[in-house]
C-alpha cells in the first residue's frame, strides 16, 4: 500500500474534509501537524526517561540489572580450577552426624582435616555468636542430677570453643560477623587494627550503614586473622548481584566477609578505599590487585558459571572420603545449605537460586581470580549522553524516512548497542547499560511508526464516503449537545431525538420516536399543532421565533419545567422535516425571579438609608439613587432616574436654580470644576448647598470603575462647629481681658505701694530726726511689711497675667540645675531661718545641663520652695533632690513635713487663685498663684508635675523633664 511505501511527510495533499475537529484543513497540512505533534511527544519521551535514568526510579535500576544479567552470561567460561571450595552442613552431614547446630567439636576436627590436607585458609560463613551448649565444661554446670565426679570429670575436658580457637590458631582463619538489628543487644566489639585507608575524598556517606556488629563469642572471634560481615543487600527485584565490600559501623569502617577473605588471601594487612571523586567510590586495593565496586562499594559477583566452585560435603570431609588434592592450597569456605539453616538467594541468572554461602564463594572467587565486573560511575553520563544524541538524531531523520525503514533503522541501532556493550564486557569486564539507550531508541522509533499508522488511518478515513463522515459527525454534535434537538415531519411525530431530548422530557429518547409531540407540550401553540400539525409548523417556519412552552409530566400531565423553542425547515429528499431546539430555561426563570426579588431588596434597602446614596457607571451614567438623594437636589429631583448622564444632571440643577450657562460664568467653572472632581478625586469632601445645607461626600470607585457616592448630612454638625468656634473666641477674649486687667490693677497698685513703702521706711528710719514717740516707728514698721507683702501678692498676679507672653517666648538655654536650686535657696534662707526651717540638699554631682528658660526654671524652684518654707511646722526640714532617671530625664522633687493635703484636693491646688480654707492656712499669706505659675511653667517645658501628699505628714512635689532637654 502506499503508507507502507512513504513516509507520512510525502504522502500528496487532499482537499476532502475530516470528521476530526483536529485534523481538518488541507490533507498535507495536517500530516505535517502530526509529525510536528509526533516530534514534540518524541522529544518529551526522551527528556520524561532522561528524568527517570537519573532519578533512577526502581523499574530502571530493574530492567538495567537484567541487562546486566544477560551481559554476564556473555563472558568467556573460566576453564582454570578455582582457588576457592565450598565445605557444605548440608543435609546429609547433619542426618548423619547429628542435627544444629553442630557441637563445635565437629569444626575443630574439620579444621584439622583442612590443615592436614594443606588448605591454604578457612572462611567461616557460619555465626558463632554464643558459647557451645554442648561443651563438657557447660554441660557439668547445666546438668542437673549428675554425681561430684562426673562433673569433675566433665570440667577437666575443657571447653570446645577453647578447641575450637585452637584449631582456628593453625591455620589463617576467616570469622563471620552480622549486621546487629537496631534494638538488639550485642557484646561489646573485639578490638582489630583498622583494615581500612581512603584515598581521594574522604566522603564514604554511600556505603551501607549499620549499627553494629554480632560477632563470635570469644575465644573463637579473638582466634581468627580477620573478620568480615556476611549480610547480602537485596537488589530492587529482590535478587543478590553484589556483595558488600564495606560497612560503615559507627565511625569505623568494617569489610564484607568476601573482601576480608581476599585480604587474608593475599596477605595483605590493610586496604586502601578508591574516592577518586565526588560520585562516589571506584574500588578497593587489596596490595597489587584492584577490586572495582559501583558507587556504594558493592561488589559485582560473577554468577554466570556458579559450578566453577566446588562444593564438598562437610561429612565427606570427616570421614576421610574426600581426596586431598581437592583441598590442598585452596581457600576453603565452610558453612551451611541445610533446609531451613541455610540462606537461600535467588541470582539475577535465570532466576536461580543458591544457598548464601555458595555465593560467598562465588564472590571470593570473583575477587581473587581478578574477574570483578567493572560498573564506573562514569558510564552513568556516558549513557545518558548516548540516548540523548541517539534520540535526538533519530527525531531528526526518522520523519523522512518510510514506514519499512523506520524498525529496520531501530533493530540495526540496537544491535550495534548491543554489540558495543558485550565486546566492552569482554574486553574488559566494563557493565555498559545498553538498555537505557536501546528503550529510548525503541520508544522513539515507535512513537514515529504510531505516526505513520495514523496517516495512513487519515487517509483511509478520508477515503469514506462525505455522507457517512458527517452523519456521525452531526450526530456526536447533536448528541453532546446540552439542548434537546428533535426532528418531526409534518404529522408533529418524532422521528430523530438526542440524549438531552430524553433528560427533558424525562423519559428515553427512543420512547419519543413515533409519537407526537404535541401531546408531550403545554400552551396554545402546543395545541394548534395538535389540531393542524402541517399548518401550525409551517407558518412557524415561515416566521422564525421563540417560542415560550412547558414540558408536561409524563405520569401527571402537569408542567414539569418552563421551555423554549426555535423551528427550523429542512428538506431532506422528498420529505419535509422540521428540527425543534429545545431549551430548559427553568434555571433562567428561577435566576431573573431571583435577580428581581434582590433588585427589589437592594432598592428598598437604598432607599432606607438616612442618607444620599447614587451609584454612577464607568461612562458616567446614572444607575440607580434613593429617595433622599432625589430630596437632596430639591426639583431637580426629578431627573435622577437611571440612564441620566452626570453632566446633563448637575445642568438640570442649575436650570431648576434658576442659574444658565450661558449667561452666567460663574456657572460654567462651577460645572467644570464638579466634572473634573467627579474624574479624579475619590477623597471624602463638603459640599454646601444654595440653601445652607452641608454634605459630607464619600466617593468609592466599582470594581468596573463606575462611582459609589454618598451625602451624609452634616448641617447639624457644622452649625455646632461655628457655634463652638464663636464661644472658644468669646472666651479666649475674655480671658484676654481678664489678663488685661489684672495688669493694669497690677500696675496702677504696685505704684503708689512703692512710694507707701518707701516713706514708711524712711519714718522708721528717722533720717531727718526722731519721730517723737517710739510708737511711730512701730507703726511704719507695721506699713512697711504689710505693704511689702501686698507687692509680692501684686507681683504674683502680674506674673500669672504675663504667663502667656512668657510660653509663646520660652528661652531654651543650657542650665545648670543645682546652681539655679542654691540661688533659690539662697533667696528664701531668710524666710527659712524666720520660720526655724532647715533646708538640705541631696543633688547629683553628676547632673547634666537642662536645656530650659532661666527665668521660669528659678520660678518654679522658687515657687516650690517657698510654699514648702510656708506650709512646714517650725523647726522641720525641707529637703531638694536632683538626679537623673533610667531614661535620662532629669528629676527634681522638693519634699516638706507640714500639713500636707488630702487626696480630694490635690487636683485643685494648681488651679489660679485657689486656697484651702482652715485654721492651718487661714494665716498663711498668698493669693494662690504659686503653683499655677508653677504649672503653667512646667508645662512649656514638656515635663510633668507629680504630688504625693499625705494630710498631717507632708508632701513630695516632683518635676520630671523629658529626655530630649537633657543636654
């Protein structure tokens, strides 16, 4: 056939149309699609196995492993006789020499056979991991009922695990240890001189770990030139390949019992781990000979010819049956196969299986005859390298090649693969994975032939008749269809329904076929075609509309759900037929019943609100607004309905007015500036309205970018503003005039009281002579303090009416606090020694500067002072401390012992002119300034005035500066 002869690519276009959606155009345009298709699944296959090769998923380390199983049956028989031979406890040796385990009397006399037999070494592939129950030295301890002398005598044979170690001590001896499971105790591990160096990178991470050894009981362990662990790591398939060459126990690395046996072999002391790299290890130097290993240390066993070994019985042996020449300068690996005994594993050869000990031989001899598979774990990116190149190659050449061609050029790719892979193993022993390459080869080259088997499908489909493709295809279009497609002929019956005509009307298609369709329809048109079918039909027909209808039930004849039809002509031969397009609308009744019902909800709830609310579209037209957004407008109300453009809305508001545009300019900026606000701004605003009504506007952009506006209004809000701006400036101007007056009172008294003062002290003076009477002196004595005392009151009152003056203009210079507090003192000492007070001092000698005004820093100490001075009982002590705090703010306090002040009142001594009434203070000269002045002060320099007083006891005033005056 001609697909068989060409390739996809070549195959002549054709004009004829596909019933495949994605195959339709021009033939050879498709074709080319499906090879541009076929290469991208071509490509994407290469890059997904790629992945896996170097995620190496298990199904690839898998069929990597068969490979390698097949690659080493390729190897060249080894005809020389084997250095190693395996002593077996089968079955037979323990039916006739009794059951396991064996009294270890037996190995000793094994031992000694080997010896005399010239054995070259033993590697015991059996555990002696507890002391022989079956020595006389135990028995005459664990016997129950035996006489003195039997138990002596039984002590005098000794132990056979001391025999045993004896025997081991004549020849070089391999023993046996075992991984220990996590949990399970073990007996302390015998000390051995490290057996191991690493050369290159120390990193041996990828060796297998355990976490710790089961070794022989002592004195059996102790007695053997080396030890090596026996434990198999199962491969993913469950079959044994590689034998460990090394465990990582702790920090110490231990040899498998293979590797060990090598060492012993050669007579080597140590060996020497090959890192060459960061990949992992290459291999082991046992002296001259390199043993390879894959990365994790594993040891590839040639299992190909297992029979090269052989494998003597170990009562053969005892009984003398087996000649010496079988044994003489071999290594000997005794252990067991017993049924139930002995490991059993299955190799990667034909799925055969072997006893674990046999397997040990076999690697023993693997490593010794020099035949150890080499698996580099540079081959790993060599065969990457390899498909990718390959496949790459062949979704280059493989499109333009014929379909014949396509496995020829497959199976010729893969035998050179695999002719590379054996002739590398029998070169040099090397593990070349063919396989990887040869998957990728064959997947690619499949996914191409799919391609040409699906031109050639492509063209034999075409090659159908036009009627049939688009018959099925009109019929997979209507059937998927959601709406219900039926054809009627002129009688109204049905003669083609689909599946959604049955779900309709809820019974199956095929159970409207034949009947007629009216009786299945509800309403007046359903009736007309009931009564004249042809006639109702075709003036429908003639006059293309939707028809609204219901589907009646078919049990109760009521209506099920709300439909819709549209009536299409077709003429199909001879015949007339019409095609109805029903549709279920009963979820689109339900949706506009819904919508309605919350258009009705939202309305009223707009309408509820107390304030004006109008939502505006993206181009600026109204949607909808409530009734007090229509009030809000006054006549221009009447204009807010939905579709009104905001521009012909706010002329509409002019217009009611009374204002136009053209003749009033103020009117266009108006209108312009409300424009562009509208466009640009969404901040809130105030809006005043002609007749004095304010509104708070705030603005929100739609997620379609239209507008949410809403006017709240604030004209009770904004009459108690004026309202409360006009009393604040009514009192600021009486406190204005207050402060006047007290400074003109103050001024106009302070001047005659100084000429008062003044002639009072020159008549006590008596400069010009005597007064006659000494009473005269008294007396201006008398006028002279008492005028004295009314000036400091005057002063205080003068000082309180400039204390505004004074905050506006605070000084802020660098002060010394502790020389203000001594001129402080310094001026009130008199006053202090009058009332019989001491005045002490506790200040900080390291006390920074204050940065403060001078003038009012002295008041307020001055102040504080003399009102501790005033109200202390003789003979007290007023005490003023400085410091600085943890937040290095300066502190200053003033502490006294007089009447002190109850908690109630504490809020009120600071206020102007304020003094307590009683016996104690009645006395006590002021007008209640002092503090005041003190506050107010205080108070221009950001700081606080703290006053913890207790009636009868005293008071502590402190003052507390904030840091950022600290100098």
């Amino acid at each position: 056939m001609e697909g068989s002869r060409h390739s996809t690519l070549d195959s002549a276009g054709s004009e004829e149309r596909s019933d495949f959606p994605w195959l339709d155009g021009p033939e050879d345009g498709q074709l080319r699609r499906l090879i541009r298709q076929s290469r991208l699944i071509a490509g994407g296959l290469l890059i997904l196995l790629i992945l896996l090769r170097v995620l190496d998923v298990t199904p690839v380390q898998i069929v990597r492993l068969w490979g390698f199983d097949l690659l080493l049956q390729t190897r060249t028989t080894h005809t020389e006789a084997s250095p190693v031979v395996v002593v077996d406890v089968n079955d037979e040796s323990l039916a006739q020499l009794g059951q396991w385990p064996w009294p270890r009397i037996y190995y000793v006399e094994l031992i000694d056979r080997l010896r005399e037999a010239g054995a070259a070494m033993a590697v015991f592939d059996i555990l002696f991991s507890e002391p022989d129950r079956m020595s006389p030295e135990n028995l005459a301890v664990s016997l129950p009922g035996l006489s003195p002398d039997l138990r002596r005598n039984l002590s005098e044979l000794g132990s056979y695990d001391a025999a045993l170690a004896a025997a081991i001590q004549t020849i070089p001896t391999v023993n046996a240890a075992a991984a220990r499971t996590p949990g399970r105790p073990g007996a302390p591990a015998q000390a051995r001189p490290g057996r191991f160096a690493v050369h290159g990178y120390p990193d041996i991470e990828d060796l297998p770990g355990i976490s710790g050894l089961i070794e022989s009981v002592a004195p059996v362990g102790p007695a053997g030139v080396g030890e090596g662990i026996v434990n198999l790591l199962p491969e993913p398939d469950g079959a044994a390949r590689r034998a460990p060459a090394a465990f990582r126990v702790g920090e110490t690395i231990e040899p498998g019992l293979a590797l060990e046996a090598a060492r012993v072999a050669l007579g080597q002391s140590s060996m020497l781990l090959e890192v060459p790299s960061t990949l992992g290890m290459s291999g082991v130097s046992i002296g001259p000979l390199f043993v390879p290993t894959d990365s994790m240390g594993r040891i590839w066993i040639d299992t190909a010819n297992p029979e090269r070994v052989t494998t003597l019985a170990a009562h053969e042996i005892l009984q003398g049956n087996v000649p010496e020449a079988e044994l003489t300068g071999r290594i000997v690996v005794i252990g067991t196969s017993a049924s139930g005994i002995g490991e059993k594993v299955r190799t990667g050869m034909g799925n055969t299986v072997m006893s674990g000990l046999h397997l040990q031989a076999l690697a023993v001899d693997t490593i010794l005859t020099g035949r150890t598979p080499l698996r580099d774990r540079s081959f790993f990116v060599m065969e990457i390298a390899a498909a990718l190149l390959l496949g790459l190659l062949l979704i280059l050449l493989l499109p333009r090649t014929s379909l014949i061609w396509k496995p020829l050029t497959a199976l010729a790719a893969v035998a050179v693969m695999t002719t590379a892979s054996v002739a590398a193993y029998g070169a040099g022993g090397a593990l070349v994975d063919a396989s990887f390459p040869i998957i990728a080869l064959l997947l690619v080259t499949g996914n191409f032939a799919l391609a040409d088997f699906r031109g050639e499908i492509l063209r034999r489909r075409r090659n159908e008749t036009t009627l049939k493709q688009h018959d099925a295809y009109f019929r997979e279009v209507v059937n998927a269809s959601f709406d219900a497609i039926v054809t009627i002929g002129e009688n109204a019956k049905v003669r083609t329904a689909n599946r959604a005509a049955g779900q309709i009307f809820g019974i199956p298609a095929s159970e409207l076929i034949g009947h007629s369709i009216a009786g299945r329809l509800s309403g007046d048109w359903a009736r007309g075609l009931a009564a004249a079918p042809a006639d109702i039909l075709r003036q429908t027909a003639a006059e293309p509309t939707t028809i609204e209808t219901g589907i009646l039930d078919p049990e109760t004849s009521s209506v099920m759900r709300p439909t819709e039809i549209t009536l299409t002509e077709s003429i199909a031969g001879r015949d007339r037929v019409f095609v109805l397009v029903l549709r279920d609308i009963s979820d689109r009744k339900a949706a506009e019943e819904s919508a309605e019902r919350s258009s009705q909800r939202l309305r009223e709830g707009i309408d509820a609100i107390s304030d004006g609310f109008v939502l505006y579209s993206p181009d600026r037209h109204l949607i909808l607004c409530n009734d007090h957004f229509r009030k809000m407008l006054g006549n221009a109300g009447d204009a807010a309905v939905a579709g009104v453009e905001y521009t012909d809305l706010l002329k509409h508001y002019l217009v009611c007015r009374g204002v136009t545009l053209e003749e009033d300019e103020r009117a266009k900026v108006w209108l312009d500036d409300r424009r562009r606000h509208f466009a640009s701004s969404v901040e809130p605003y105030e809006l005043q309205t002609d007749d004095d009504q304010w509104f708070r506007v705030d603005k929100r952009r739609t997620a379609e970018g239209g507008m949410v506006c809403v006017y709240s209004n604030i004209t009770e809000l904004k009459q108690r503003a004026i309202e409360l701006k006009a009393a604040k400036e009514q009192a600021e101007l009486a406190s204005l005039a207050k402060s006047q007056f007290l400074a003109n009172m103050s001024h106009e008294l302070r001047t005659p009281l100084n000429a008062i003062i003044g002639f009072a002290d020159m008549m006590r003076g008596e400069p010009f002579g005597p007064l006659g009477n000494e009473r005269y002196v008294d007396y201006a004595s008398d006028i002279s303090d008492s005028g004295s005392r009314l000036l400091r009151m005057i002063e205080q009152i003068l000082e309180f009416a400039r204390l505004e003056k004074l905050q506006s203009r605070i000084e802020n210079s660098e002060i010394n606090l502790t020389e203000t507090i001594h001129a402080a003192v310094t001026d009130l000492t008199p006053a202090a020694q009058e009332h019989d007070i001491s005045v002490t001092l506790d200040l900080s000698e390291t006390l920074p500067a204050l940065r403060a005004d001078p003038q009012m820093l002295y008041q307020i100490v001055q102040n504080l002072l003399a009102n501790a001075v005033k109200f202390s009982a003789a003979g007290s002590v007023v005490t003023i401390r400085s410091r600085t705090d943890d937040e290095r703010r300066i502190v200053l306090s003033i502490q006294d012992s007089g009447i002190g002040i109850s908690p109630e009142l504490i809020e009120s001594i600071t206020q102007p002119f304020w003094q307590r009434p009683g016996a104690m203070t009645s006395s006590r000269e002021g007008v209640g300034l002092g503090l005041a002045i003190v506050k107010a002060h205080v108070e221009a320099h950001e700081a606080s005035m703290d006053v913890d007083s207790t009636p009868g006891q005293g008071t502590i005033v402190t003052i507390t500066f904030p840091a950022s005056r600290t100098v």
